[in-house]
C-alpha cells in the first residue's frame, strides 16, 4: 500500500534513530572535516553476478585511492537475496550498508518505506541532465530521487549463430516461429529454446507482445487477468507442451546458462548482464561471433521487452552520508561508466558516455541501445518490487502442468487486487 507523508516519515526517522549501531558502524561519521576531507566507513552492497563482480569490486575500491582517509567495505550479496536482506537490516536498525545497488524496482519500494536518503541538492546528482530520460525516471519516488542510475538494460534473443545455420533456421522473429522450428533442431539433437520457469521478469517480453501489462498506473486499473495476460501464459505453455523450449522453476539461471554455452539449446532470452558469462562458454569462447543478438520474438500483438537496469541508493540511516553522496557520484561517473561498457559490456545511463569511440564501437552497445530506447517502463509506484511474485507463482504451476493459463491470469490478478487494496485499483 501507499504510505501517507506522516507514516513515511515516522519509519524514516524511527529508521535513523535506530541506526546508531547502523550503516558501516565505524564510529566516524564520514562527514567532511574542516579541511573538506571526506573519511569514514562506506559499506557497499553489490548486487551484481559472478561475472560481473570482480571489476565492481575493483572500481568501488580504487574510490580509496581518490580519497585516503574513507575505506570502502565492499560486500557482494547475491541478486536474489539482496532485497529482502537489505529490509529486514532496514527495518531492524542493524547491518544494513550504507550503499547499495539497486535493481530498478526496488527504488520506490524502499523509498516507499523510508530506507532510503533523498539525493536531491548532494553531489551524487551532480550533472543530473546527462542521465537518459527513461533511466533517470526509475529513481524517482513521489518527486523526490532515491538512486543515481548506474546500467540500463532489457531484453534480448541470443542465439548460437553455428547451430541455427546447421538446422537450416532463420533467426526467428515470433514466438511461433520458434515453436514451428522444433522439428529441424531436433535433428541435430538440440532444443531450440530455453524458457526461465522460474523469474517472473522474463514473463513480460510474452505480456507485452499480446498487448498487455501488469497493471495500468495511470488509470488504476489491473490488467494481468486481462485477455492478453492468459495469451501470454498460453503461449509459455505451448511452447513448454510442443518441446520447443526446455524450462525448470528452480536454479533458472544456471540451468539456462549452462544449456546454452554448452549448446544444448540454440536460443535464450537474456540482457547485456549475461553477456560476459556467455562468452566464456564452450561454444563461444574463442568463437565470440558464434554469439548473435536479436529482439526478443514477438507476441500476436507485436515485440516488446522490458526497460530494466540498476541505480546506486544511499540507505536512510548510514552513519557517512557524505562520504556515501560522493561515493554513489564515483559509481555512476561517465568515466566508471565507459570502463564498465569497455570490460563488461553494460550499457550506461549517461549521454555523454555514448558520445565515446570505445562505446560507440561495442557491437553490445550498437544492438542494445536501440532496443532500451524501445524498452517498454514498468511502472515505478511502491508496490512494483512486489508485483513480481504472484507472476513467479502462477508462471512456475503453468510450466509444471499445475495450472491453466487462464486461472493462472485470474489467481495473478486476485493477488495484484490484494496488493493494491489501498490504491483504489480496479
């Protein structure tokens, strides 16, 4: 539900008065001295995979280097985890980070809370204006900016370019021609596609290509359940019952990966986050234009794919927010920003880094970009983060047979009403 100013505020503050043992706990208050040196503790949760890690880790340390007496803790904590880790530290007044990467909907479900700091008038916003339109609308919350975007993204079709060629398949466009594929690929003993049963965000590229979304925002209206929501778990179905896609509803992304880099299926749904690990596969590695990269297949209604990504947030009760501002302002500089794309890569949120030869020249970049310019906004109001979940469930029982598509739209939408109850949605 939607929090009034008054309960926002009373959990912002009773978040803050409960955090003396909070954020970093390193006993200095990372405020500038009278010299205007920034020192303290900055503890910073990093969301992002395996592949990704280990240069985000790098980055956030060399901070140190620019700023002697300020040590940064950096602490990878895994995707899945990582939202539900972060409130519960929240909400209970201890262990929560002073710095956290944030996917894109979980922005206004912890500002919604008051976990997070307005970064309004601090240097973490400075040169807010080089920040694509679409990314910077994420980190906005009831007029207020809770995160500085750092990577955009949405989805895309990665195919191995050698196995759609020995089946003789044209790079397909729809879902039905994947399924009509089926019978070719399996001569050469591989599934055409793999299908994640178990991440409700790879669900939308099927909504948003029979015309549909979650909900409508703008009109208060719950659309899940809405004719072209029970086309789209149809078509996950039948793409599952025609053996034209592989799935599962546990350890999706490693069963996904691990299928294809091994070329085991010829086609996933994936983002630019996937890219590095991908490539390190067996059937690409060595071989990288064995990786091609397409839109996502279309619906009956047409393609669309969702606008995702990650923002830095500063946590409400951090005993260093100066040196947290100046820190989130280091992650998401255009110079951080060129040598992620150039390493991993990632798309940037700033116009002046797509300015770069080095980013223009990323063959990544030349397909993503286009299609985030496409990408189609989720909505940001509170309850986003939590729209998911009824999603997981219901595409988890269609994929295991448990469900029809139809009461899995319906059971979906008796969840969002009750999610909503205080929103007036109908």
């Amino acid at each position: 539900m939607r929090r009034g100013i008054g309960t926002t505020a009373l959990v912002a503050a009773l978040a803050l008065a409960a955090t003396a043992c909070g954020g970093s706990g390193s006993g200095d208050d990372g405020k500038k001295g009278s010299n205007g040196e920034l020192s303290g503790t900055v503890e910073f949760w990093d969301t992002s995979g395996d592949a990704e890690k280990g240069f985000f880790k790098k980055v956030a340390e060399e901070f140190e280097k620019e700023h002697p007496k300020v040590d940064v803790k950096y602490v990878n904590v895994p995707f899945g985890e990582a939202s539900n880790k972060f409130k519960n530290a929240a909400g209970g007044g201890s262990g929560a980070p002073d710095v956290i990467r944030t996917e894109v909907a979980w922005v206004a479900d912890f500002a919604n809370l008051g976990y997070l700091a307005p970064l309004d008038d601090t240097v973490a916003v400075e040169g807010k204006d080089d920040f694509l339109e679409q990314a910077w609308g994420s980190t906005q919350f009831e007029g207020k900016t809770y995160g500085v975007p750092q990577v955009i993204d949405t989805l895309a079709l990665f195919y191995n370019k050698e196995l759609l060629e020995k089946a003789g398949v044209e790079v397909p466009k729809s879902f039905e021609e994947i399924k009509d594929s089926t019978e070719k690929f399996e001569k050469e003993g591989v599934t055409p596609f793999y299908l994640r049963g178990d991440d409700p965000y790879f669900v939308l590229p099927f909504l948003y290509g029979e015309g549909g979304d979650m909900l409508d925002a703008d009109a208060k209206k719950i659309t899940i359940d809405d004719p072209a929501g029970v086309k789209a778990f149809e078509t996950i179905q039948d793409l599952v019952d025609s053996k034209a896609a592989i799935t599962d509803v546990t350890d999706g992304w490693e069963n996904m990966q691990k299928s294809f880099k091994d070329g085991k299926v010829a086609m996933m749904v994936n983002g630019p986050w996937a890219i590095e690990d991908t490539l390190a596969g067996k059937q690409f590695k060595g071989n990288e234009d064995n990786l091609g990269v397409a839109a996502v297949p279309a619906g009956s209604a047409g393609q669309g794919a969702p606008q995702g990504g990650h923002n830095i947030s500063v946590y409400a009760g951090s005993d260093n927010l100066d040196a947290s501002y100046e820190f989130v302002k280091y992650m998401t500089s255009a110079e951080v920003q060129k040598r992620t794309t150039e390493e991993l890569n990632l798309l940037p949120t700033r116009t002046s880094v797509y300015e770069e030869k080095a980013v223009q020249d990323n063959q990544m970049v030349q397909f993503f970009k286009p299609a985030v310019d496409k990408a189609v906004e989720r909505p940001w109001i509170a309850q986003g983060n939590a729209l998911f979940e009824p999603l997981r469930v219901q595409l988890a029982d269609v994929v295991s047979g448990k469900t029809e598509p139809k009461d899995a739209a319906e059971k979906a939408g008796e969840e969002y009403a009750k999610l909503l109850k205080d929103e007036d949605y109908k």
